[in-house]
C-alpha cells in the first residue's frame, strides 16, 4: 500500500481506510525455542539425578547434610528422565534447575548465537584512541626500576649511542635507575606539539559550553562550521594563546575547569541548571568560600582563590571571555584571595647546595661505578655553575668551548623560561659555565670526554637536549630528562651527605646565587649571573655574552678564594671578593680611612732582565688597573668617589685618572677610554708608569 503524505491531501479529500491488525494471524509462540531450553534443562537434571544416585550408594559415603543444602538452594531432584514431565503445550515444566546453572546455559547460548555489528568499534580501536591503547607504543609495566623500555625506531635513532647494558646490570645500586621514569619516548618539540594540541583541544571543550560566552568563542564557532575537521578552530585558538607555553595553557584551563564543575553541581542540587560562563561576581564569591571549606577540610589549597583571579585574567587578554572584568574589580574577591593565600605561611622555596654536596658531585664524576651516573653528575655541574633551570637545559642550540686558562663552556638556547617575548625569543640565551670549580681537578675535561664515551656529541647543532633520559638496556632516548626525574637523581647522587632528602632541581641554580650572596656581591652582579633583567642592566646584558664578563669574573674569583680554603663568611668579613684575582701575583686593594679604595700603590718591581717586553709590561698594567675597577666597584661607596666632599682636588683627579667609570653613570668623565687614540694614550701612561717604578726600584 503506498503512503500518503498529510501536506499532500486537499480539502476536500479524506484518508483511506487502513484495514485492521488481527493479532490473531500472527504467530508469538517460541516453540522451538522453548523444547531447545527443555532439553537442555531436562539433560542438565539427568546428570545430577545420576550423580546422586551414585553418592546415596553404600561405598559412596554420602553425606546427608548435602542432600538437604541442594533442596535450599532451589534444585528438585527427580528420578525418571527429564523429558517425561515437560508439557511445552502448557508452558510448565516439572524440572527445576539451579539459578547459576541456568544463567551459565543462557551466557552459553548467546556466546555461540551472537552476531557482532563490525562497524561497531569498542574505545581503544577508535582511530582517535589507537596512539593511546596501540602496542607499538610499548607503553608496558616497567622491567628494571622504571626505566624506559626499548622503543622503536623514531626519526632521532641518528645519535650516536653505545650500549652499556653489561654495565648497567654490574651497576644495579646505580642512582638514575631508580629516578628515571616509564613516559612516552617522544622528542622535545614534539612533545611540546602534542601538549599545546591537548591544550587546544581543553579550552575548545571550555569554549563549546556557551560559544557567546567569549568573542573568540564565537570566531571558533564559526570556524567549525566553515571546517568540521576543527583544525581551522586549533588555528585560531593557538593564535590567540600566542606564545604561552603549554605549562600555562593547561594550568588555567584546569582552574577554570574546576569552577565549571563546581557551579554544575551547585546549581544541579538545587534542582535547575545554568550556564556557568559567562562569569558572575556572585557565583564566583561562593566557589571561594566553596574553596575556604575544602582548604580547611583538607588543609592545602591556600592559593586557589588567587590561582582562578590569574585565570580569569588570563581569559581576558586571550579569549576575551565576558564577566572577567566584573570579576577582578570585585574588591571582595580581591581580599579574599590575598587573606587565603596570607594563610598559607612563608614559601617553603628550594634549599641551595653546600660545599660538601658540589665536592660530592665532583666525587662521583671522577670515581663512581655508573658511566652513567658520572655524566648526570656532570651535567648537574654543569647546570650548577651555569645557574640555570633544569628545564632551561631541555634543548640546547650549540655549544662553544674556551678550554684556555680562565675558560669557559657556554650553552646557547632559545627554549627557556624567560623566552615568551618575541624580540627574546629571536636571541640565544647564553649559559656560561667557568672552567674551573671549587675543587682542583679538570672536571669539566672529564666531563666531556664521558660525554662522548656514552655517544652524545657536544658539538652536535642543534644539540637537543644537554641529558636525555636514559635507556635501562644503554643509550639514552630522544625525550629530555623531566625536571622530577632531575630531582630524584641529584638526591640519589646525594644520598649520605647533610639535609640531601630536601633538595629539589631548582636548588641547582640556586647554589652559586646564594653563595654569590653570603660573599657580599651587590644585587646587579646577582641578577645577571641570575640571568634576570633588571631597571639598570636591562635584557641586553643577560642576553649579551660579552656584557656578561664583569660579574662571570667576579664568579671566578670567588670560586678560586673557595678553592684554597677561604669560607663564605670570611670572604664577606674581608668587603669584597676581588683579594685574589685568576691572574697570578695580583696584590691585594689598598683601603682608605673612611672604606674608599685608595690611590692605586706603587707595585714593587724585580729587576726585570735587559730582553723584557716594555709593551707587555705596559699591558699587565692596564690589566692591573681593570682589576682595581672590581676593587672599587665592590666597595659600598664607589658611586660616590667623584661626589665626596671630603676629598681635595688632587685626590680626586688621582682618582678620575686611576679608575675608568661607567658610560651610562659617568658619561662626562674625562679618563674615559672613548677612540683609538685615548687606548694608545692610555697605554702611554701605563708605560710611562712603569719605567718610573723601575727607576725607583733602581
């Protein structure tokens, strides 16, 4: 019969008659379906009837009491065959089964009658899930203390490895064995790819609750209709993220994410559902005393108030996302997040290293069992004297080696924390590593001939990261050592020694700052040692190599009073740290009545022989002059040595001819070295000076 549509029908017409449904022509009995169960039923009951007929035999030794626990669990034991008292035509049956033992028929049947759809796909072979769940992965339980598995071939196999695997099974107390994490063996930036991506892919999910809430909700929206791919979405949303790293892009979407959820459970115990964003001062101020309960219950969770008024300042500046501005002029908020975060007490920040702990890591590069361990302690020196972050040192661009005396190794990278800014990110971070440590030996040699015992190169570029993760069975992976896994094997390394349990990776860069602090550096050589800009500096001296070689000297000079034997707190008892110099036979500074450097003294010459360079002697004295300009600078006064009211004039046209001065404080002094000409006239008089010390001495 065909079918007629309503829209179809005029008027005037009407619909046929449909001929009725007689049920009764229709066959809903299971007969067959029925007598099959029956048999099974009815064989299933011979079987027990002749098992009980054996134990109730004499010799059988038939325990009664189970008879009688068969009849409580349901089972109707009978004598003649099944099939004898079933009645398909009235729908009874005189067999009783046991409930388990018909539920396993029925489990039975279906296993054998089922038909599986195969465009059916379960989770983990949906194609989005296959990178998760695949076997290629060799995601498996760890075998040797976590470490990484073997893995297959990856685009970075092309380095240069060596297998250590003997090595590692003499070695089993090695400390990276128990540091080192089973993770996903993926490369640096493509690691960096896939996180920003799963970033993307959160704030999509966040965006997608209510398109309006947001402008960039709205341009997102209308990109997936234009692509229903989403990869036109991804784009824009990465755009308006800009450069933030994926650390940042997840954390505020995970702040953000819990308030969401916290407002669907408020609203839905209430009975009604609201949309959550865009944001509303009044939900947002119960979420916070939401927050004060849990960190009372808990107690933790001090900085979430403060933590969600960065995010919704985040979303202002990123998705553009509506409410926001209510939210962070709310005075209430405001005071709320700062007396929660008041209540958490002092930060508990990373402790730095002492002396024992730096001699330790140079112990176990020269002399531990691990080839292994001997590079991670090296490359934790290395990070020690660079002052850097961990995870600055996760991909290195190149490296350039000074091994001359006073040298040093500079690590060259643009993947640091403080590269969010383009104009940074278009420059190398320089990481200058001084030659010598605070013990005698030639660790950094050492450490680079280790280095290219394992297979790495150290003038690879790009070189990637400083220490990638090791291999359980040799070689190293493509991945970088994570900043956690850093930590636990520098207290490996330290395990023994005094308060080793407390260190963290961060107390890394931390040691040589504090150090350089309990000597008495001044604050602008810390902050550039530090690597941070100041109002003074500015960026171009963290950024600069050469701009650096002031305060990296002063870094020398304090490692060297360490190195024969001088203690912080006598160092910063003597005023400053320049008493020993890396030049040899450097005397030490002269002091004034009131803590001024005084003239520059008349050094006692030996008789020199009849063959010696005046030129040269000329030059050891300008070098002897730059030293002094360290001497000055580190007394509390030096600014003022021009300015001092109780000086006459000739002491302080001494001492505008004695010590150049800073172009940027003193722009006008007249001894500043500013062409060739005054460099030649300068040498001049350094040379004049020193004819006139022999002729004294003569």
């Amino acid at each position: 019969m065909d079918l007629i549509e309503v829209e179809d029908l005029e008027d005037d017409e009407v619909l046929p008659e449909i001929d009725p449904l007689h049920l009764e022509d229709f066959d809903f009995s299971f007969q067959q379906d029925i007598e099959h169960l029956n048999s099974i039923a009815s064989g299933l009951a011979g079987n027990m009837s002749q098992d009980l007929a054996r134990h109730q035999s004499p010799d059988s030794g038939f325990d009664a009491d189970l008879l009688d626990e068969a009849h409580d669990d349901g089972v109707e034991f009978i004598d003649q065959p099944a099939q004898e008292s079933c009645d398909p035509n009235t729908g009874t049956n005189a067999c009783i089964v046991d409930k388990t033992d018909w539920a396993l028929t029925v489990n039975h049947a279906f296993e054998r009658h089922r038909a599986l759809d195969p465009a059916m796909k379960l989770p983990w072979e949906q194609p989005s899930m296959q990178g998760i769940f695949h076997n290629s992965l060799g995601l498996n339980l760890p075998q040797v203390h976590g470490i990484a598995l073997e893995l297959p071939a990856t685009k970075n196999e092309d380095r240069n490895q060596i297998s250590v695997s003997g090595e590692v099974e003499a070695c089993a107390d090695a400390a990276f064995l128990s540091a080192v994490k089973d993770i996903q063996d993926l490369d640096y930036f493509e690691n960096k790819r896939m996180q920003t991506d799963l970033a993307c892919a959160k704030w999509l999910d966040i965006l997608s609750m209510n398109w309006s809430a947001s402008a960039i909700g709205q341009q997102v929206c209308e990109d997936l209709r234009s692509d229903p791919t989403g990869e036109l979405a991804n784009e824009t949303l990465k755009a308006c993220f800009g450069t933030k790293s994926y650390s940042t892009l997840l954390k505020r979407a995970g702040s953000l994410k819990r308030f969401i959820l916290w407002h669907r459970d408020h609203y839905l115990e209430r009975g009604f559902s609201v949309d959550a964003i865009p944001l509303h001062e009044p939900d947002v101020w119960n979420y916070f005393r939401h927050l004060r309960d849990s960190r009372i219950r808990d107690a933790r969770g001090y900085t979430g108030p403060a933590t969600f008024l960065e995010t919704v300042r985040f979303t202002k500046f990123t998705i553009a996302l509506r409410g926001a501005d209510d939210i962070l002029e709310s005075r209430r908020l405001q005071g709320f997040a700062a007396i929660e975060k008041r209540e958490k007490g002092p930060t508990h920040q990373a402790p730095p290293m002492e002396l024992e702990h730096l001699r330790r890591l140079h112990s176990v590069l020269l002399g531990a069992d691990s080839i292994v361990d001997k590079v991670g302690a090296g490359c934790m020196l290395l990070c020690t004297y660079a002052r850097a972050r961990w995870s600055d040192l996760r991909f290195i661009h190149h490296v350039e080696i000074e091994s001359k005396r006073n040298g040093c190794l500079v690590l060259y990278t643009t993947e640091h924390k403080t590269s969010a800014v383009g104009e940074k990110k278009e420059q190398y971070l320089p990481f200058v590593v001084p030659w010598d440590g605070v013990t005698n030996e030639n660790w950094l040699q050492t450490f680079l001939d280790l280095y290219q015992q394992v297979g790495l190169n150290i003038h690879k570029v790009p070189l990637g990261p400083l220490l990638p993760a090791p291999r359980s069975g040799g070689g190293f992976c493509a991945r970088p050592l994570t900043t956690s896994e850093a930590a636990a094997w520098l207290r490996g390394l330290l395990k023994g020694t005094s308060n080793w349990e407390s260190f963290r990776s961060h107390s890394m860069k931390a040691t040589l700052l504090d150090w350089c602090a309990r000597s008495g550096m001044d604050k602008e050589v810390r902050s550039v040692l530090g690597h941070h800009c100041s109002a003074v500096s500015g960026s171009e001296v963290v950024y600069a190599r050469h701009l650096q070689a002031r305060p990296i000297r002063k870094l020398m000079m304090l490692l060297g009073l360490i190195r024969i034997g001088m203690g912080l707190e006598e160092i910063a008892d003597r005023g400053n740290i320049a008493g020993v110099t890396p030049a040899a036979g450097t005397p030490g500074p002269g002091f004034g009545i009131h803590g001024c450097a005084a003239r520059t003294p008349v050094l006692p010459v030996e008789r020199v022989q009849a063959e010696a360079d005046p030129v040269q002697d000329a030059v050891e004295g300008v070098q002897d002059h730059e030293d002094q300009l360290s001497i000055k600078e580190e007394m509390n006064n030096a600014a003022d040595i021009d300015s001092s009211s109780g000086s006459d004039s000739e002491s302080s046209s001494t001492s505008s001819d004695e010590y150049p001065k800073c172009l940027r404080c003193f722009p006008n002094d007249p001894g500043r070295v500013r062409s060739r000409e005054d460099a030649v006239e300068a040498l001049d008089k350094a040379l004049e000076r020193v004819r006139k010390a022999r002729r004294s001495a003569r």
